[in-house]
C-alpha cells in the first residue's frame, strides 16, 4: 500500500509539535496574549460605542429641549422670562448653545482587531460655528488600564509577537535533521530533502496559521458578536493575515536552505525581524519626518490667535466701532442688554470667524498636507516590510488608519461651514432679531457620518497578490538551493 | 548487485578513492576492512549518492547512482556507526515515519513483525527513542530497513560499541537479510565479525582495494596478519 507523503509527514509534524514542551508553552503563552489583546481592541471598541450612544441620547434630548423652548416662547406670545443670552429664538443664542451638532466618525467592527490611530485621534466633534470641539468623554477615562495599553491589540500581537514564534516553529527545520543526525536517514528515503522541507513548512504553516484563527474567532465572536464574519473587510484581514505568516514562513525557508547550524539560522531570523519589523519601519519615519516635517499644533493655534488680533487690529475695528455705535445696537451705551445687543455680538462673531478660519485654513491645510504627504510616502514604500504593509492594512481594514482620520476631521470641517452657511444669514437677519423657529431647529444640519473606506477590493487584490509573488520568489530560491545543495 | 567501475574520489589534493572496482552479488556480503582513511565510509558514500564520484561508476542493479539517484535511493538502506532517530518519536512511530518516506504504509502488526525480525522487544516499541540503547537504535536502523524492502544494505561500523551479545544479534539479522537475497556492503574494523558474517572481505588501504578475501578460504589468523600486512604497507 503505497502512503501519501502528505499523510506521513502531516502525522510527523503533528507528533512532533505535540511533543515539543517548549514549542507548546511558547504558543499557549502567545495564544493568552493573543486573547488578550482581542479583549483590549474590543473592550476600546465598546468603550466607544458607548460613548456614541450617549452622544445619541444626548442629541435627541437637547433638540427635543430646544424645540420644546421655542414652542413655549411664540405660545406666549414671544415673551421669554429668562436671561437674554439664553434666549432660543435668537440665532446666534442657538447657535451657540443648543444648535450645536455632534459629528461622529462611526467605528468599524474590525476596529477591535487594530487600533491604530483611534487612540489618539478624535472619533466625534461637537461643532460650533466658531470651532470643532474634540471632547473626551467621562467614561473614556475610567478605565486608565485601557489607556495605558492601548497599543496592545491584535494588530501588534500578529505584526510584531507571532512572527517570532514562528521563527521559534521554523528556524531549526533542516539543521535540527542536521544536528541529531537523522538527516542520514532522510537522504536514503527516495524523497528529495527540499521536498520534505517544503511539505513540512507547509504542514507548519497550515496548522500554525489554522490554530490562530481557531483562537480569533470564537473569543472575537463572544466578545463583539458575529457581525464581523459578513463584512468583506473580515476576509481581507484574514487574506492579508495569511500571507504575512506565509512571508515569514517562507523566509526561514529560505535561512534553512543556506544549510547553516540552528544558531545561525535563530539569529538569522531576529535579525531579519528586526530589521523589516522595526529598524526599516523606525528609519523611514525618521526620514519622512525630514523630508516632510509636520508643524507642531502650537503653530496652528498660534496662527489662529494671530488671525483674530489682526482682524481686531484692522478689519475688525471698523466693523466693531460700526456694531458698537449702531442705534440698532446700542452695546456701548445700553446698560442692560437689548436684543439689538445679540444681533451685534452675533455679526461680530460670524464675521470675525470668516477670517480666523481663513487664516486657520492656511495653517490647517499646511498641518494635513504633510501628514499626508508622509502617508503617501509611506504607501509607496511600505513594500519595503512586511510589517508596515500589514500595519498598514490592517489600521484600514479597522477603520483606523491616519488618512480616514484625516478624511473625518476635513468632513468635519467642511460640516462646520455648512453649519455657519446655516446659522448666519438667520444671524443677520435684521427685522426682528428672533428669528429662529421650531422649523429651524428641525433643519439643523446633521452630520453624515461616512465609512471611510479608503481602498478599493481592486486595490487591496493588487496588494495581496504583489505579496503572494514575493512569498513564492522565496520560495522558489529556497527550493532551488535545497535541490542544488542536496544534490 | 553493487558495482564500482573505476571509483575515484579526490578531496582537493587528497586521493580518498583510487580506482575502485566491485562487484557484490545479491545475496552477498561484502565487509571492507582498513585503517581510518582508507576510503571504506568514502565508498559507502558515493554508493548512497551522498558524495559525488570524481571519476568511475557506481551502479546499483545495473542503475548508475549518479545518473539515477532517486531511483537507487529506494533501493537501498543504511546504517551508520550510530542510528539516529528522532528522540521524542517511539521506535514504532520512527519506523512508520521512515518506511513512510520511502512510500510504504504499514499496519501496526506489520511494523512490528519489522521490529521482532531485527530483534527488538515488543516492550520496547512504544517507549521514546531518546531512552533506547544504540543496540536498541541498531535494531530500528534494521527494521527501517526491513521495511523498505531494501535490495542492497550499506553498513558504516555498525557494531562498533555494541556489546557482544548485541553484535552477535546483529550479525544473525544481516545473515537472514542475506539469505532473502539482499546484498550488503559493509564497512568495519571487527576483524572477527567480517570473517564470521562476510562472503568476501576487501582490505583497503590508502584509497585502494589491495586485498580481496574469500572468507570461507581464510582463517582468523591469515585474516589478521593479511591486514596487519596490507596496513603497515607504507609505515
């Protein structure tokens, strides 16, 4: 009866594995973290959920309020027994108190799986006509634990953990045969050694990569549910998590057809790790970061603050002297404060703002563009590791790369002009001053909230096929060695 | 069965191989004898496509090695000075592992009537290699090769540290092995074994073959003073 080498080695590696102490409490050590850190991404995940759901409720109960103020004013005729500035039938009173609106950048599921920049950047803005404001939530911060690690999360243990078990899984293939001199044996089976060393590789890979997602799974769908499973994005990550371990799979293929001692190959290997997952990645950041330095954040607030003296320096003077002295006004002489009054500080403001946010603009755009300007460098060169590119992916795939936060916060800004658009010709309107109605309340503008689904399946396909090449170009050599140096 | 055409191997300057020529019959064993050097394991391994002739030809049932390695890799087995199998796997397991490689799949009592053959304990068999005895390990090296059906049976030193009960067992295993038509080249420095178990014994010395022996036509004493002779040529 003749037996398929599949079967023959496939019973081999699976005794061996088993039997190999170091190899198994290495990896249950690593499938601990591995949960770990799935809980970390999901409990960050939930932790904004929550959050939005309060900005939610919070929404619905300040328009009701609104809507609820206004009504009771026009049914007594339009008298407000209240402080002026409080007042919700002015515009600018609105605009400044319960008119505005929150813009959410709504999480992706994956988002458990990698979280990137979504814990240093905003995920919701509460918008004003003279600013976006990034809140922190109370609840963000009672769970300092989270905001201590939040860099730990499945991302990191696959990107930078995983590879070095499975240099651990892989570095001794040949020598190890070498070395306790069963390779002898080997050589006078009638199977090529570069054959048994790709089936056993092979063999490794299927069951190191098949005891990963046995893990990721069923403790992601306890922890957030389903859902994932549906979403294309959820087969891209596992495509893309696949081939990263076939990259470093074929790697140390690739070290073990030099023939080396086990030592060699080990140190090979880390060497190789560091390199491509934290020397190349470190370098190119530290050269971008030459190449296009991003100003600092003082500078775009020391811009806007510049923009607002000259504009009370120049432009402004003549338009505060103009609201100041107006007869409709009266700021400077009234005592108490009239509803000419809120209309005046109403026109200043909006058309002080026209200016600071042009200024600000200049400043904003310069901040932006080199961030992008590095993230487009970045894309061209993240070929050169595989960590990046997976990094990289992976952030995207999740929702929570630098350039969809970057895309949210311009929306944002774009739903702060719509916002003003909005609220300033009703500002300006000059016939009664309390302008504002039930009617505008409902019109508010609220924001859209988009997916951010920056790369297109064509894209990522390319990306993952360039990948697929260069684990077989590896491959290929190796096997090429191995059939060299056996023969 | 085994055939050197000419066998010639150079290790840069060093002439491990000079001009050998062989010809073992199924069935036969062959034992070469000589001082470290002599180019006994050189041979062995040009046989098993381990080493690459630098001239001549190795043939294995008419097929050159060099040529057709794959092919004379399945017909032939191997046991070193010492059999090395993986530790943590039992001798069962080893020999499924092995005689799998050369496309064999084996039942348990088939694998096992491979182990009582080569003479190892039942008990034995599913205990980790890495508590067996290299007489125990021997044995394994045996029934691997049992299992491959192997035609021809390369021996490096196989009884070198074996207690003499053990090399005696040995020799009784290689003897049926013969018997079932399977020819065996054997390389040792046990003068009494090669008498004992060989049908012709060469003496080498400084890559040539100077001596050719029946045993049957020697006794122990000839045997000894031949290679003391044929050794101390150049001393």
């Amino acid at each position: 009866m003749q037996a398929s080498l599949f079967r023959v080695l496939f019973r081999h590696e699976l005794i061996s594995l088993y039997r190999n102490r170091v190899l198994i409490t290495l990896f249950s050590i690593l499938l601990v973290l591995l949960v770990g850190a799935l809980w970390m991404g999901s409990s960050r995940l939930h932790q904004q959920q929550r959050t939005l759901g309060q900005i939610r409720a919070h929404r619905v109960a300040a328009q009701d309020s609104l809507k609820a103020r206004i009504r009771r004013i026009e049914a007594h005729g339009m008298y407000y027994p209240g402080f002026i500035w409080d007042d919700p039938t002015y515009a600018y009173n609105t605009a400044r108190n319960e008119g505005p609106q929150y813009a959410v950048k709504q999480p992706f599921v994956l988002q458990a799986l990698a979280t990137g920049q979504s814990a240093m950047q905003p995920f919701y803005y509460k918008v004003y006509i003279t600013r976006k404001q990034a809140l922190v939530h109370e609840s963000e911060i009672d769970n300092s634990f989270l905001q201590f690690v939040d860099t730990f999360d499945f991302s990191f243990v696959v990107v930078y953990l995983l590879p070095l078990l499975i240099i651990v899984f892989t570095y001794n293939l040949l020598s190890s045969e070498k070395e306790q001199g069963t390779w002898v044996l080997l050589k006078t089976s009638n199977q090529s050694i570069a054959r048994l060393l790709l089936g056993r590789l092979g063999i490794r890979y299927g069951l190191f990569t098949a005891a990963v997602w046995a893990v990721v799974v069923p403790v992601l769908t306890l922890l957030i549910g389903p859902s994932f499973l549906a979403t294309t994005n959820w087969w891209w990550l596992v495509a893309f998590v696949a081939g990263y371990f076939a990259f470093w799979f074929a790697l140390a293929f690739l070290v073990n057809s030099f023939s080396l001692s086990s030592n060699l190959n080990a140190m090979s290997l880390i060497f190789l790790w560091l390199l491509l997952g934290l020397l190349l990645p470190n370098l190119l950041q530290i050269g971008l970061n030459r190449v296009y330095p991003i100003p600092s954040r003082i500078a775009l607030t020391k811009a806007e603050r510049e923009a607002t003296n000259r504009y009370f320096e120049k432009d402004g003077q003549l338009l505060t002297k103009e609201v100041f002295n107006s007869p409709r006004t009266l700021i400077r002489q009234a005592s108490i404060v009239t509803p000419g009054m809120v209309y005046g500080y109403g026109i200043i403001v909006s058309k002080s703002q026209i200016i600071k946010d042009q200024a600000t603009r200049v400043a904003e755009n310069n901040l932006y563009g080199q961030v992008e300007k590095q993230q487009v460098a970045i894309g061209q060169l993240q070929w050169l590791s595989p960590a990046l590119l997976l990094q990289e992916v992976l952030a995207t795939l999740a929702g929570t790369h630098w350039h969809q936060f970057n895309r949210f916060s311009r929306d944002v800004d774009v739903f702060r002009e719509h916002t003003q658009q909005f609220f300033y010709p009703k500002m300006a309107l000059e016939s009664t001053y309390r302008t504002f109605t039930v009617k505008d309340a409902d019109a508010i503008p609220q924001f859209q909230s988009r997916a951010y689904a920056t790369y297109s399946g064509q894209y990522l396909g390319r990306v993952l096929l360039l990948h697929v090449v260069g684990v077989l170009v590896l491959m290929v050599l190796g096997y090429r060695r191995l059939l060299h140096a056996s023969r | 069965m085994l055939q050197a055409e000419q066998l010639t191997k150079r290790f840069g300057a060093h002439l491990a191989l000079d001009h050998l020529d062989l010809d073992i019959r199924s069935g036969e064993v062959y034992c070469l004898l000589g001082s470290n050097g002599a180019g006994k394991s050189t041979t062995i391994n040009i046989f098993l496509g381990f080493l690459p002739a630098t001239s001549g030809r190795a043939l294995i049932d008419g097929l050159e090695v060099s040529v057709n390695n794959h092919a004379t890799r399945n017909m032939v087995a191997y046991i070193p000075e010492v059999v090395n199998l993986y530790p943590t796997l039992t001798g069962l397991e080893n020999l499924a592992f092995f005689s799998g490689l050369s496309g064999y799949a084996y039942s348990r009592a088939e694998l096992r009537s491979f182990t009582q053959t080569a003479g190892l304990q039942d008990a034995a068999l599913d205990q980790r290699v890495g508590g067996y005895s290299k007489g125990m390990r021997q044995k394994v090296g045996i029934a691997i090769a049992l299992a491959k059906q192997a035609k021809a049976l390369f021996l490096d030193e196989p009884t070198s540290g074996l207690d003499p009960h053990a090399s005696n067992e040995f020799a009784q295993v290689i003897t049926r092995l013969s018997s079932q038509g399977v020819s065996t080249l054997m390389a040792t420095h046990d003068l009494l074994m090669a008498k004992n178990l060989g049908h012709r014994i060469g003496i080498m010395h400084q890559g040539r073959l100077q001596q050719e022996l029946h045993s049957e036509a020697v006794s122990y004493a000839e045997l000894t003073d031949c290679y003391l002779t044929t050794v101390n040529q150049s001393v």
